[in-house]
C-alpha cells in the first residue's frame, strides 16, 4: 500500500512536502490529520521550506471516520447542484493509506488551498492590535511603560500581523513622537483595516450561507424535528446535571438555586417556544468562524462543509435547520473572538453585521428556533467559565456573572418578572366524567392546562366547588355556582350582573397593571356567551379562546328528531342553536375546533356571523384544530391479545338513543354477515337507556332471529366500566351519520385496540390526514361510507353492506388489525390531552398569524386542506404558471404536466390509478348527456363503486355499475385547451390553501397525466360534489307543472342565493385601491370583436331581431368607456371564478351548501404573487347572463326568471363587501351576451326564434339592474 506522501504525490501529479498541522484543530472538527503539502523540487532534501506557499491540503481520514470522508465528497457535489453555488474548496482527488498509529486503512482526499485567510485568523490578528492599541495608549501617557511595550513587541513580532518595515520608518522620528504620535496612529490604521476586512468578511460569509439555505428549501420533516429534540435533550440533560451532581460548583461560582431555578424556567420557555416548524434547508452543518476564508478580491470559501450531506434526507430532499448554521455563527463570534483579545463592542459590531446581512437576503428565520440555539451555546459558555472559576485559584467571577447575565439576556425572561406565567380561566356549564361529552372534555382539558409548567388555571363553572375539585381537577382552583337545571343562562345572568369578587374571582388587575387572566376559554352555545361576557366585562385584556363542539345544522341532516317531534321542528331547533355560535364566535380572537369537522363548522358559523367582513381583512378570530387527547396505555400487557377459537367481538358504545350513532347500521352489518354464514361473531351496545335495555333487547332478538347476536348494555357513568369493555372487545366500531369527532376513536386508539369510523366525522378526517396519520393506519380504521348516508338500515343497503365488508376484514385479518391497532397506539402517543392543551394555549397566545393545526407532541402546523403529498407538490408546482397576464408561458405550463406522476395510456389503467387513489376498486363511466367533454372540452368520468362481498354471488359487471355508487369525478384536460390542468391545478391550490374552507369545492385526490387522443393528457381526480347542480335544477324545474313547479322554483331559488353568497365570499378576497384594468383588456377588446364578426350577418340579424350593428357597436364602445372611468374612480381587485354559471355551482338542499366546480378561469385572476387581479363584475355579469340564457333552452318562465335574477342580485348585494360598477357589471355581460348572438348566426340554416332570444337576452344586459339592487 502506498504511504501518505507517494498518495498526495500521485494525485498533485508531482512531488510534495508535507507539513502536519499542529496545535488547536490540528485533528480538525471530525479527528482527521491535517496536512499542508508544498512542491518540492528534484534536488530539494526533504528539509520542509516555509517560503514555498501550500499548493494543497490533505485530510486523512481515520478508519472510524470513513462516513465523513464519503460525506464530504456527496456535499460537494451537492454544493455544485445547486443553481447559485456558494464557494467552497474543491477536492482535486481521493486515495487511501495505511494509519500512521493502527496500521488500519485510513481514506485520503486532497483539497485546492483556500484562497485567502481564515476568518478566526483574522479575528485573532484584530485582538492582537486591539490589545497593542491599549498598551500604546498607556505607553504614550507613562514612560515607565514604553519599555514593556518594546519588550512585548519583540516577544511577539512573528504573530503581531503588522508591515514591520514601515514600522522601521517610524522609529527615526523621535521617541516622544513615535511614542505619542506615530504609533498609535500606525495601530489605529492597522486596527480599523482589519475591522473593515472583518465587516466585510460578515457580510460575505451572510450571503454564502443565504445562497446555500435557498438552494433548497424543503418542509418540516422527521429529521429535523429529531435535530431540534437532540437540542431540547442536551439543554435539559444541562439543567438537570446543574441541579444536581454540578450544584456544588455553581453554588461557589454564584450561582445558587434561585438562579439555577431562574435557569430552568429560562430553558423551559425557550423550548416551549421553539416548536412553531419552520422550513428545511441545506445547511453547512459546523458554521464556525473558522470554516470560512475571507479574501478581498473573490469573497468567502467555505471548508469542512461535510454537514451539507447530512442535511439531506436519502432522496435528496432538505432536512436541516437554517436557525442552526446562522445561530450558530453569530453565537460562536461571541464565544471565540473575546479569547482572542477582540473588544465586547467589536465583537457585537462583527455580529450585528452579520445579523443584518443575512436578512437582506429576504431570508426568514424562526425567532424561537435561534434562541433555542443561541441558549445551548452560551449555556456551554456558562459551564466553561463555571468549570475554569472552580479549577483555578484566582478565578474570576466576572467572567461567571457576565456569561450568566448574558444567558438571561437570550432568553429574555427574568424569573421574578413572571414574563411567561399564563392564567387561565375556564368557563363551563359542567365538568367531569359521566356528565356528558363537553363536561369530559372540559375536564381533561382542564388537567391538561393545569399540568403544564407555568400555567394556572381556575375553573368557573355551576357545581359545588369541593366535590368538582377533589373528584376530577387537581392543581385548579375552582369557582362554582350554585346548581340549576339552565346551567348556561346561569352562568351569563352572574357575568352580567354581578362582580367577580362575589364569587371569588380576581377583579381588574394587580398591583403591575396587569390583568388576571391572560386567557379566558369558553364552550360552544354552552358558556360562550357567558365567558365573553366575562372577558368583556371584567378582563377585556384577555384573549378569548370559544370551543366548537357541534354541528347542529349538520346533525339535523343526519338525525333531525334529535332536536324536534317533526323534520320542521327539528330543523328550526337546530337551526336556532347554530345562530347561537354565530351570533358569539366573531367575538373571539381564537375559534377551536374539535378536529377537522368542527373547526369548518366554527369557520362557517363565524363566517355567517360577519357576512359583511371582508375575509382578507383579518379582522375576525384566528382559527385552531384541536385534537382530543388519548389515554396511552403503557404497558402492552393491557391490550387484550384474541386467542384463535374467541368469538369474534364487536363493540358499539355510544348513546343508543341517538338516531346519528349509527346504531341500525351496526346491528344490520354484523347480521348481514351471521346470515351470510360467518359464524361467531357479535355485537355489544353499550349506552341504552336503562329504562329501554330489555325492550330493545327484545325487538332485536325478533328481528334477527338469532340469540345473542346483539347484547344491550345500559349506559354506564363508570370509566372503567367503559374501558374494561373496550378491552374485551375485537373491534370497536363508530357507524355514525353524523360525529363531530367522536372522542371514542382518541380513547380506543389509545388503548391498542382495532376501531372503524365513519368518513365524514372529525376521527375520520382526522385518521385520513396523511401529515397526521401514516397512510396504511389512516385507510385501516376509516369507512369510506360518505355517499351512503340517509339511507335507511336494512340488510340490503349500501352502507349496511360498506361496514359489513370492514368488520368481516378485521375479523378475518386478526393478526394484521391488532399490528395496525398498535401502531397507531404508538401515533397517538403525540397526542395526549396535555399535547392538546400545549397546543391551544399555543395557538391562542404565541401564534399569531393564520390558522393552526395540532400535529404530534403539541406542536402547530398552518392550516392545509387535507391533501396527498402528490397532490399537495403539483398545486404548488402550479404556482410557478403565474404571471402578470393569467395566460401561463407554455414552457411552464408544459414542466407541470411532467411533473405529474405517469398513467399508462389506456382506459384499464386510468382505472386502477383511480381505484389506488379511492383504496378500493371502481369502474368508470363517462359522462353522458348534452356535455360528455363538460363546458370546457374536457372529457369527464365517473368513478362507480364494485362494491361485492366474498360471501355473495359475484355480479355482472353490468349489475354492479347499475347499483353502484359515485365515488369520485375524473377530469381529463388534454393539451391544446385554452385552460388546462396546470391552470386548474394553479386555481385549486389557491383556493384550497388561501380561502381556508371559506369557499367549499372538490377536493382533489389524486393528479397524473396520460395520454388521451394521441395528445398529453392532465388527470384529476375529485371527490364528488354534495348535491345538485342549478342547471340541473333548472332543467327539472322545465319538466314540472303545478305545485311540484312552484317547489322546484323555491329550491332553486335557494340555490341561487346560496351562489351569490358563495361568489360573495370569493370577491371578498379584493385589495381595494388595486386597478383591475389589466384582466378586463381582453374583454375591452373581445366586446368590439365580436360585434365586428356579426357585420357579415348585419341584414339577418337587423330582418329577424331589429338590432342594427352599427349602433350596436356604438353601444358596446360607449360602455367600454364609461367602464374604464368607473375603474379608474373606484379601483379595486379580486380573485373571481372566472366562469361563472350555473352548471358550476352544485347545491344541496339538505344542509344548504354550495360547492363550486370547474374553478380552471380563477387562475387568470390572480397575478403572479397570488394576489387579487380580476373583476367581480365578470362573475356577476356573467351568471346573470347564463342564468337566462340557460332558463330560456330549459323551459322556465319570464318570471322565474325574473325572480331568481332578482333573488341572486339582493343576495349578493347583502354579503359583498364592496360595491359593483354597474357599466362593466352590464359591459361583461353583454360581452357573454354578444357570444351568444354570434352562435345562432353560425350553421347552414338559421333558426328566427333561438336568435330572437339571444337577442333579447342582449338587450337585458343592456339594462342590467334597472332597479338600482346593486347601487
């Protein structure tokens, strides 16, 4: 094997000396020798000559530290990848070797020589003259000291970094003058060069690190939630050593336990802040001032950058933490530079310089990440200077106070200053276990804040006071009211009436100005009322939190009878509840959700609470997911494990006098499969009334005909009543039609035990939250059963035959539902009611932009729909198309279909790629009728559930698309369409990401492309929209006579309106002041063309409808004028649909939602930031248009029309935030109009009457709001 020297010289190509580096760092970062290899002539002895300049640096690399070498070259390359690289030393080779000291095989690389001087040499030539400087000054006022100046002088001439010749000059000038006047002055100058050469190294070593933290750019991920947490461990791994085995040695450095507790508190906050996720970048890994060299004329070279690799995951993807590398330099100036003699105020000059840099470069770093950083520094600082004061005689415990001062100034919080103690206060009509779910809830909740450090909690709700807080709420101080059956009217009579110190609660504030109470949270239509009122009254410093935890428009739907004898009563009941949470919510400055469901249910209350506030206004509540907390079993031997021969045991438990738990459904689906031959298996329903256990127990056994297929169980107040049942049973099931959440799925998921839900409750979107939930887990426990809803329980229906499919999986995959049962276990272990509270208290007081999500170990996440990963990266791929115009370049547009992932160009495949998507399989059927490609030319299928049982006969394929049911909308858009996929996918992301559930349309669930006529192809599939379109309304309405027409007409017209709302709700996303000139060009020069295009049918269209072209063109330029003037008064912008007609807007007349379809034209309103850029009039004008239009082909009446037109205008009058111009509201749809017109003049034959409407259709855009509705 060749040594060392033969190695470097193979690779250098020619002979070299090599000099090992000695002294700090010799070993470098990762325990390699350092070498420096300088040429080396054929006559020369192997004396080292130190006039020759290194022409290389070589790293040996220990056998321990093979990873290191491996991970420097793929950094390199890395580095080179990137479109801007920052400069960093380049390896010229690589080889190996023998170990000097083990003999083992030990990896080589040569490397160029840095150009320039290190940084950390730089800083020590600026302490050297920083301390030169000092003694001149003394040595020019004392003569005494003059000697010791030239002594110290020439003891350290080979390290003093000065020109010593013009030093020479000086001297012949005279010893007072040299003394008083030419020296100083010569340092001066040498100390400000280096300082200006400092500064500007700073802002270079900014810039590289900026260029390499953009380079890529990434999401939060595993592994630098796992760099943090390393953080997190090593400060507390600190702070426990230092309260205990290391207290002797802080006590004697002065550092007793008040401080130490003072320093614990620091720590505490520091990493209770540090959890907001922050992107993902590359990073140099080991960014210390030593690991840049600084030269005037090329910048800054970055060494030892092996880090970078480590800040990738295995595909390439950025891992690191950008907060490091910056924290980390700016820290290390402070800890490195002092040791080398530079001043405190040169060193923060140094470090602010830097500080500013880096920011120019537009880069956003996360304020509680770099204190937590900075902290773990300056905490090794602090036990340095702790370790040197104790190890030495004379120590200085300065040094100690101003390391310790310095750790508070960091972590700015001051113990006696209590800066982040919060106090809480709950406002309930109940609390506990037994009492019902909310008094639950409020419980754990509850505990959970009260658990958390620095947190005091009091309770005021209606209960005594000793019983609420001995049996359920320890470390809380409870304030109760004596009991009433109306416990919510109780509690907002004594909040208005009365004063808090009545019953017991702090009055205004202490003796600091401060208030009380920092946070007060309020429950629903239960005590939301009485908590604002509260905060209002009493403590309007706080912030008030209100929690959502029903839906009753949507339970209603599901189960009216809950609320009334009748559906009338029942929906009048409900509706009166919900107009509860929107006559409150607005008041909040945090609406929480309990899980997915009910957090849009918060937005939708809020939001019809305030239908005036412009949402980009922001001046409503911010928005918070909460996730119910899971009870973790520890110990494994607690999760009951099946023996093969045990009945198959199912588990409902719920109250059974609900008509939305599902009950039926259940007790149908195991029935369905003991009567297909499936043999012992049962079902337990835990929650009956007591009064009703044998009656229905009775009824049951009747109607099944099989004993002990279903036992009832009386509802039980008893937890471990409750739990012990969960324990016995195989599954648990939770068949609800409707669930908020369903606290059932944190409980049983906590437990270890295998659990079905329902889609559409808030465990079901939640289990299906791929950024939540891992993906196998999520399909494993969620039923996909959202199209089978309403349907009545019977053996043969859908949904009955959806759940017996699933419990007859689990029962027949034990072993496989017991691991997935586990391993969710495990995931919720992120998800404990103390996690909850960590993260409302978050979300309520430290997060103050945008909505939150909760996300494991409490931490917050911004709000996203529930998205793909695939699906998630092609929307924002998307982005990338916009542009000043709406119309994307078609390079761009071209790199988002690539990017798309591949479907083989077949109808077979596009089919198993949609039933991957859906997780199960499907078949699909175009769309048929008068528009089998859509509006757009797109074609359209359907995707048809196979549903079958492998119990039953298998079906004809026939059969089961006759029977099954919509599972989702296939869209294909080839190319050449004058929108395509990259232009809806632009239009999705920003509707899905921005409106925040605002604007309700399919959600996408998978994207790809194709092949489809020989031309490349986008592929969307899209959940089904809920209801009916209005031009399938509006056809229905032709067809009917009588009362039925009468109703068709009233359902449309709620259609209507609940559209113009809708479209409402999307122009009030405008920026007012804005011009929207530029989107409206196209129609400026589109009206005149299309009148200019009817000139070769002039006398046709003047015989059959009167309209003289001529004028009609001077019509049209007499509206683009005044158009432009009411722009140029009253400008503003707005994000529109673009296509606004009613095909496009699906209405369901159960719960009154809209969902809009077809979004691709919302694109071409947004500029290239994604900022407002289009006209609301373009919606307005050009529904208005269709809506007659399409009334005229489907039959209805001129004054159905009339009064749907009406109800539309007065509707949207009533919910837009801005006004309309009423000259381009009538231009846009005379534009529409003129389309129209031009159509019926095209073909060989012309027929009179269709052209005779669109005419008069034209002529109503002409007088579009006559009325005045709109001014």
């Amino acid at each position: 094997m060749a040594t060392l020297g033969e190695v470097v010289d193979t690779i250098l190509g020619q002979r070299v000396q090599l000099r090992r580096l000695q002294g700090s760092g010799a070993a470098g970062q990762s325990g390699c020798s350092i070498y420096f290899a300088r040429p080396c002539d054929e006559d020369d002895n192997d004396t080292e000559d130190k006039t020759k300049r290194p022409i290389a640096v070589v790293k040996v690399y220990p056998p321990h530290r093979h990873s290191d070498l491996l991970d420097e070259l793929a950094s390199y390359k890395t580095l080179r990848s990137l479109p801007s690289p920052p400069r960093a030393v380049h390896p010229i080779g690589v080889g190996r070797t023998r170990d000097e000291e083990s003999g083992a095989l030990a990896g080589v690389v040569v490397y160029q020589v840095a150009t320039g001087k290190a940084v950390n040499t730089i800083l020590c030539e600026l302490g050297w003259i920083t301390r030169l400087r000092s003694l001149v000054r003394d040595a020019a006022m004392d003569v005494t000291n003059r000697h010791k100046l030239q002594i110290f002088m020439e003891q350290n001439r080979g390290d003093i970094p000065v020109d010593w010749e013009a030093h020479k000059a000086l001297e012949k000038q005279g010893v007072d003058i040299y003394f008083s006047e030419a020296l100083p002055a010569f340092f001066e100058q040498r100390y400000q060069h280096l300082l200006r050469d400092l500064r500007s190294a700073m802002r270079a070593v900014a810039s590289v690190l900026a260029k390499l933290h953009t380079g890529r750019r990434g999401e939060w991920c595993d592994a630098a939630e796992n760099a943090l947490e390393n953080i997190r461990k090593r400060i507390r791994g600190w702070i426990e050593e230092i309260q205990t085995d290391a207290a002797p040695g802080y006590d004697n450095a002065g550092i007793g336990v008040d401080r130490r507790e003072e320093m614990q508190d620091m720590v505490e906050y520091a990493i209770h802040q540090a959890k907001h996720r922050a992107t993902t970048s590359l990073t140099h890994g080991d960014a210390s001032s030593g690991n840049f060299f600084w030269d005037s004329n090329i910048g800054v070279t970055m060494i030892d950058y092996g880090g970078v690799r480590l800040s990738t995951d295995e595909s390439g993807k950025p891992t690191g933490l950008a907060e490091m590398d910056t924290a980390g330099f700016y820290e290390r100036l402070r800890k490195y530079a002092p040791s080398f003699g530079v001043s405190d105020d040169d060193v923060t000059s140094l470090q602010e310089t830097f500080w500013t840099a880096y920011h120019e470069h537009n880069m956003s770093l996360d304020p509680d990440i770099v204190r937590l950083v900075r902290l773990r520094i300056q905490m090794s600082r602090l036990w340095s200077a702790v370790d040197k004061f104790n190890q030495s005689q004379d120590g200085n415990q300065a040094v100690v106070e101003g390391e310790f001062q310095r750790l508070r100034s960091i972590a700015k919080l001051l113990r006696d200053q209590g800066a982040w103690k919060r106090n809480i206060l709950v406002v309930s009509n109940a609390s506990g276990c037994g009492k019902g779910g909310i008094p639950f809830l409020n419980q754990e909740l509850v505990n959970g804040l009260a658990g958390l450090n620095g947190v005091s909690v009091a309770l005021f709700l209606v209960g005594d006071n000793n019983s609420v807080s001995q049996t359920h709420h320890e470390n809380v101080t409870v304030v109760g009211l004596p009991g009433s059956e109306a416990n919510g009217e109780l509690l907002y009579y004594m909040a208005k009436v009365h004063q808090p110190e009545e019953f017991g609660l702090p009055t205004h504030r202490d003796a600091n100005c401060r208030s009380p109470f920092d946070l007060i949270i309020g429950h629903s239509r239960y005590s939301s009322a009485a908590a604002a009122l509260v905060r209002d009254r009493f403590y309007p410093a706080a912030k008030l939190a209100l929690i959502t935890h029903t839906s009753p428009l949507r339970k209603a739907d599901a189960a009216w009878a809950w609320y009334g004898g009748s559906r009338q009563q029942g929906y009048e009941e409900a509706t009166r509840l919900a107009m509860l949470d929107e006559r409150i919510l607005p008041k909040a400055d945090l609406a929480v959700g309990v899980g997915p469901v009910l957090t849009n249910e918060a937005r939708e209350r809020e939001w019809v609470g305030q239908l005036t506030r412009p949402r980009w206004s922001l001046t409503g509540p911010r928005f918070h997911e909460l996730i119910p907390g899971a009870h973790i079993v520890k110990d494994d031997k607690d999760i009951r494990a099946r023996r093969p021969d045990d009945p198959f045991k199912v588990l409902l438990a719920g109250r059974a006098d609900d008509p939305a738990k599902g009950v039926d459904d259940a007790i149908h689906a195991v029935w369905k499969l003991a009567e297909s031959g499936v043999e012992n298996i049962t079902i337990d329903i835990l929650g009956v009334p007591i009064g009703e256990v044998e009656k229905r127990q009775e009824e049951v056994d009747q109607m099944t005909g099989i004993p002990a297929l279903v036992r009832f169980h009386p509802f039980s107040n008893d937890q471990h009543v409750v739990r012990r049942s969960y324990q016995a049973a195989d599954l648990v099931v939770m068949p609800s039609t409707h669930e908020g959440f369903g606290m059932i799925f944190t409980e049983v998921a906590g437990l270890g035990i295998p659990i079905l839900v329902t889609e559409d409750s808030g465990a079901g979107q939640f289990a299906l939250d791929r950024s939540r939930i891992p993906a196998e887990l999520g399909d494993a426990v969620v039923v996909m059963d959202e199209k089978a809803y309403g349907i009545p329980a019977s053996i043969k229906s859908s949904r009955v035959g959806l759940w017996a499919d699933r419990i007859n999986q689990v029962r027949q995959n034990p072993i496989q539902a017991v691991r997935n049962a586990r391993e969710l276990h495990n995931v919720m272990r992120g998800y404990s009611w103390a996690h909850a509270a960590e993260a409302l208290l978050d979300a309520a007081m430290e997060h103050h932009e945008g909505d939150t999500v909760q996300t494991a170990h409490g931490s917050l996440l911004p709000y996203r729909p529930l998205l793909s990963p695939e699906v998630d990266a092609s929307l924002r791929c998307a982005t990338t198309i916009r542009n000043h115009n709406g119309v994307p370049e078609r390079e761009q547009a071209a790199a988002v279909v690539k990017s798309l992932p591949e479907i083989a160009p077949s109808l077979n495949a596009l089919n198993e790629f949609v039933s991957k998507a859906l997780g199960h399989q499907v078949i699909l059927r175009p769309l048929d009728g008068p528009h089998v490609k859509g509006f757009s030319g797109a074609p359209v299928f359907f995707a048809h559930s196979t549903f079958t049982h492998s119990y039953q006969t298998r079906q004809t394929d026939a059969a089961i698309l006759s029977q099954g049911e919509e599972l989702a909308v296939i869209k294909l858009f080839p190319a050449g369409l004058d929108n395509g996929i990259a232009e809806e996918l632009s239009s999705l992301e920003w509707l899905l990401h921005q409106t925040k559930g605002d604007i309700n349309t399919p959600t996408p669930i998978a994207v790809g492309r194709t092949t489809w006529d020989e031309k490349e192809t986008g592929v969307v599939t899209y959940r089904v929209a809920q209801g009916v379109s209005l031009y399938q309304l509006m056809a229905r309405l032709g067809l009917l006579d009588g009362p039925e027409r009468d109703d068709s007409v009233t359902v449309l017209k709620r259609g209507v309106i609940e559209a113009a709302k809708t479209l409402a709700k999307l122009h009030s996303y405008a920026v007012q002041g804005r011009s929207s000139e530029g989107y409206l060009e196209w129609y400026y020069d589109a009206a005149p063309g299309r009148v200019n295009r009817l000139r070769s049918h002039a006398g046709i269209l003047l015989e059959h409808t009167g309209i003289d072209v001529d004028k009609l063109d001077e019509k049209v330029h007499t509206l683009i004028a005044q158009s432009r003037q009411e722009i140029y008064r009253h400008p503003q912008a707005a994000v529109v649909h673009g296509d606004a007609h009613p095909g496009n807007f699906f209405f369901d007349p159960r719960s009154g939602r809209t969902t809009v379809i077809d979004v691709t034209t919302l694109h071409c309103s947004l500029d290239e930031n994604g900022n407002p850029a289009g006209t609301p009039e373009r919606d307005v004008g050009h529904f208005l248009h269709m809506l007659r239009r399409t009334g005229e082909q489907l039959n209805m009446r001129e004054k159905e029309m009339d009064e749907c037109s009406r109800a539309f205008l007065t509707a949207y009058k009533g919910t837009a935030a801005g006004k309309l111009g009423i000259h381009t509201l009538r231009l846009l749809g005379v534009c529409s109009a003129l389309s129209f017109v031009g159509h019926a003049l095209q073909g060989p034959s012309i027929d009179g009457q269709i052209l005779k409407q669109q005419a008069k259709i034209l002529d109503d855009m002409f007088c579009l709001d006559q009325s005045g509705l709109l001014g």
